[in-house]
DNA sequence: CTGAAAGCGCTTACAG
DNA sequence: CTGAAAGCGCTTACAG
C-alpha cells in the first residue's frame, strides 16, 4: 500500500504539501501541484479514509434515514441523494428503519453517529422529544424530508400535503361526486408516519369548502401501505349504508389496495367508485391511478445540495462553520393533479 | 468528547484494556471487564470509529451495489441485508449503479474501496474482464447475488433462472397454449443485466420440451422494466400474423406493461391473452399477475451472512484469514409457482 | 490477565 | 508557498 510518505518522496515535498495538493488547497503553487499529482498517479495513490478521517476531523460521509427503502417514495429519493452525494464525493451511510422502534433509537439516539458521519438527512422519520434533544447534543448538521419530521435549526424541503389533498379532493368534487370516502394511515402505524394526519385536514377542508358534511362513516383508518388500502376499502364497503362514490386515498399504494378491493366486491373503477391517489407511484401508470403527483426524486436532491453546500463538497478543506441558520422555513415543492382513467362523473341513479 | 484514556483512568487500567473490554475478547478477567463496561456506561463513551479504523485495519463496513435501488428485487435485497449487517454491528456503505457506466468503473475499479470497506456485496452486477482484474487486486471478501455476476472465489446466491422460466412456460402449456410469446431484456440495456438470457433459454428449452416450434416472432426483446415490457408488447401486437395466446414476460414489472399494452389494444387478459411473469413483485397480488416467485429477501439475508461469518460479526476481534475458499458453488434458493388471474387456457376458437 | 509503547496514515496549526 | 512536528484516538504485538 503505498501511502502519502511515498508520494511526498517522489514528488520532492513534504507530506503536508501532498496532503494540500491532493485536496486542491489554494496554497500551493501550480508547479508543486503538478509534481505532486504525477508522483500520486504512478504511485496510484489513494489517501486512507481512516486516517484522513481521524486526523481532520470530517468524514466525508452522510448518513441517510428511511422508514422503508422498498416503498416507491424513499427508494425515488435515496436514488436521487446517493447520486448527489457520490457526485459530490460524499459516500450514503443507508439505515432503513423498517418500523423496529429499537432501530429508531440506536440511530437517532446513538452518541456515535456524529462520529461517523459529517451530517445527515432524515426522511419521513418522526421524531420525538427525545429524539430532538439526542439530534440536538450531536449537533450534526442535517436535513429532513416530508413535514413528518421537523428538526429545529435543519432545512426541511417537503410538499404542501394539505393542498396535495386538497386537490384531489377538488378534483372529485368537479367530477360531481358528494359522498367522496378517505382511506389513510393510523397513528398505531408501526412507521409513525404522520404525512396522512396533513392529507386529511386537506380532504376535510376541501369537502368543508364544499359546504358539504363530514361524515365519518367515510372516514377510515388503516396502515399507509396497499393492504392497509385493501383492508380500509372491504370495512368501507362492509359499514352499510350509502356507499361513496369516489375514494380518496392518502398514498398511491393505499389506492391500489382499494381498486383491488373495489374488484374483489364486484364493483368497476371508476363507473362505480372512482378512486384518486396521491404520490404518483411508478406504476400509477400501469393502473391507470388518477392522483396528485409530488416530486420525489427532486425532493432528494434539493434536500442534498441543501446539505452538502455549507459542508463544501468535494474540496474538503478545512471546515467553514456556518450552520445553515435561518432555515427554518421549510422549501415546499409543487404537486400536480393526474387525471388518468381511474376517477370519472358518478353514474347517475 | 470522552476518549479511551478517561474511561481507563477511571477504571484504573490501561488504555489497553479497556479496548479489550469493550471489545468483548476473552482476554480480560470478568471483574475487569465489569469495572471497564461501568466507566464507559458512567462517561457516555463511544469507540472512534475512524480512530479504531486506522489502529485496527478493519472498517466494520460492507458496500452494498445494486443496479437500481428503486426496482422491487433491489430494494427488497437491500432491506434484508441492511438489517442482518446492522444487526451484527456492520455499516451499509450504499452504490446505486443507475445505468451510469462511469459510476460504474469508479465503484468496481477504484483502488480505494478496499480502505473504506471489510466486504462489498454485489447485487445483479455484470462484470467485465477489467472489473474482474479491479476486484482481483481489492482482494476484498465478497458476496454476489445473481447469476448476472460470478466473481472467482466469491460465494454466490441466486434463483435458477433458467427453471424459473421453464415452470412459467409449462404453466401455460398446462392451460393449453400452444402461441406463447416471451418478452425479455436487451444486451443493449444501460444496466447490462444478463438475467433475461438464462429466462429465455428456460421459455426455449420447455417449449422445445413439448415439442413446439420456436417462433423468433414471438420472442421480442426489450427493456427490463415496466415501460419496456408495455413497448415489447405493442411491437408483438403490430408484427401481424396469428397473435399469442398467452405471454411469458422476464419479469414482473414488464409483465405489468404487457398488462397495459394489452389492455390499450383492447385485448382482455386472460380471456383474451394470458400473462405470467417472474418475480412476484409487490404489487403482483393488487394487479393478480400469476407470476413465479423468487424469494428476494431471503437471498439478501442469505448472502449477509454467508459474508459476514467468516468475517466474525460484531465481536470486532482480530481477523482471521479464512476467505471462503471453496465457495465456487453457488447457493440456489427455490422459487415456486404463484397462480392468480392473468392466466387462463386459451378460448377455444 | 494486563500494561508500556509503538504505530496506524493522515491533517493542521505554527513558523518561516 | 512550504516544512517539521505534534496530534487525531485507537489497536496490537511484545513482554511479563
């Protein structure tokens, strides 16, 4: 293994000079740089990340936290952020929370984490006082993802969900539906969302807007997944009564659990329930989900560039302290409705 | 922050020992270790890692590739392996390839992963003589999943592919088809995936099995995600002739644009087209696409572990140089038939 | 079972 | 712009 002594003897400098040139600190003249570069390319050098980590302090690495890497909306955005931040030269520490609450504290609560990495970045992970104040003692820079998760003193880049719901909800209504249904998560989740808390004020508010009632036989509660879809869906159908017309549902795979139930029941989308969504799922498509799409893959990589550029990728010279303060406002990405084939007028009686 | 030297002041031992201690090797007397774990506990103390990294040589980190970390298999191997690597006190170093040949090269070709990780896993990744030549000289334990990727040395986890394909072709012929088509992946695709080739040598060896033709016009190839088997479908559509009965698609997610394409073209499935792929996705249950099923967490949770035994999990104590030697067989793992409502036997004419 | 001491391979004031 | 030297915080032979 060849190490920055060899490099430095071969290029006629000191170790300290090498170590400049390499991290293209301004302190050095064109000509050593240039010794010092040929001397590292035939030596195919490679500084010791151990090493460099202990003796400077940084780790060049970013630790990024999801509640489920296999739901379409954190695979879209840890793809979003691992190419950001390995263009950047930061390497993607993955913790993938898999609703095991020990889990959520190791990571969180854990002294160690700031030791391992420059910063992090939360995703739809929720956190509790405890939690705040372990964030708070590592005093690591970070950033959060989704209004479920606010850090003091992070940026945090989300969508409005309220307007999100909002519009979908508008949308049933101008397609002249009145008994419109909501299916969304539960606060006894084993993920702790809270994304669906925001998505029903926006339906109540809409459908208030509306002048029309809250009826909360149409209101369900269930896991923010396809079968939590599936499950609100068949005790939706199964509470008697009128039934709705159109489904809300507070997440794209929430949707496709309840077209799955609307088929088991034998009833047709939409000439009998029309059914919108909300995320734009990559197989939203294939179904012919109508839904309120958000940006998640634009999410990730705002939220990175929002994170390393007070770190200054890639140079890795010395450490410039500004903590992003003044964040405190969250950057709201835009949503956008998507009429496909699963909502439509009500059938007349 | 408190470093080794104040726990071992406060436990009147050496620096030493408490790394033993803390470290759980069997060198150290049980009082000894008490009195240690006492002042660590009492002092919040938590090891360096870049510290003990540069001391110790060893990184207590795997890199984990994957192709596309937002398709179902990769996503669902990674959350598997996430939790056996962090359950034996292992990082998640994550690279997502996404079709960027040069993101490529500098993940399998650098010279520097072998400083930043114990051990790298490598998820359906192709490899060319020259990574081959890269990894060689890493000389790093590793772990592979896939037939697409054999390293020498290197255990190997996988589904037969080829007996994949061939239960999905029987299971039509059963039905009583005789048209099938088969739609798959391109050697031109930007992932260089080559798990298509075995899939179709399976459709091809059971047709062949039952005595039937092979028809190049009903063999399309295409791109190994939704929108190619949708495209694949649509040019099988348009060639002419007598069309398929029924459609064998590569996987789950082509065989989900099938769905689509067939229905643009007004076609019912399975009345009118049966559809079987492989993999049972997700979301194969919401669309009742009858499919082969592989299990892809267990090939995750499979391949952790066999690379980390030899590693010696969690207890961090001196390496020991076993590199799996013998490991040249690879483990397959049994996939099973998944039968829903894509498949039907053809409508008699 | 335990300790003193060297060493892992860098980066960073400090001095010039 | 450059170098000598200290130091980052551990682990590991080695000796006892």
């Amino acid at each position: 293994m060849t190490r920055i002594d060899d490099v430095a003897r071969l290029a006629g400098v000191s170790t300290a000079t090498v170590s400049r040139a390499l991290r293209g600190l301004p302190t050095v003249s064109a000509a050593t740089r240039r010794r010092v570069l040929a001397a590292a390319e035939q030596l195919d050098y490679e500084v010791s990340p151990s090493a460099s980590r202990l003796a400077g302090g940084r780790t060049g690495t970013v630790a990024v936290v999801v509640p489920r890497i296999t739901r379409w909306f954190f695979s879209t955005v840890v793809e979003a952020v691992e190419e950001y931040l390995h263009e950047s030269g930061y390497d993607l520490l993955l913790y993938n929370l898999g609703g095991r609450e020990q889990v959520r504290q190791r990571v969180l609560r854990t002294a160690n984490l700031h030791k391992r990495v420059d910063a992090m970045m939360l995703v739809a992970t929720p956190l509790r006082p405890a939690d705040l104040t372990a964030l708070a003692s590592l005093d690591l820079p970070g950033v959060t993802i989704s209004s479920g998760s606010r850090v003091p003193r992070w940026p945090c880049v989300r969508i409005d969900d309220v307007a999100a719901a909002r519009t979908a909800t508008r949308h049933l209504l101008d397609l002249g539906h009145h008994r419109i249904a909501h299916i969304s998560g539960d606060p006894d989740d084993e993920l702790a969302f809270t994304t669906h808390l925001d998505r029903r004020r926006g339906y109540q508010a809409e459908l208030r807007a509306a002048g029309l009632p809250l009826d909360p036989s149409l209101d369900v509660e269930s896991t923010f997944t396809i079968d939590g879809g599936n499950r609100a869906t068949a005790e939706l159908l199964a509470r008697g009564g009128a039934p709705p017309t159109a489904i809300l549902a507070a997440c794209d795979e929430m949707a496709m659990g309840a077209m799955t139930a609307l088929r088991d029941a034998g009833l047709r989308v939409p000439q009998d329930v029309s059914v919108i969504g909300i995320d734009d799922h990559d197989l939203a498509g294939v179904l012919g989900l109508s839904t309120v799409a958000q940006p998640a893959a634009e999410q990730g990589r705002l939220a990175a560039r929002i994170l390393l550029d007070p770190l200054g990728a890639r140079t890795l010279g010395p450490v410039v302290g500004q903590r992003g303060a003044g964040h405190d406002t969250p950057v709201i990405l835009p949503t956008r409705l998507v009429v496909r084939d699963s909502t439509a007028p009500p059938r007349a009686h």
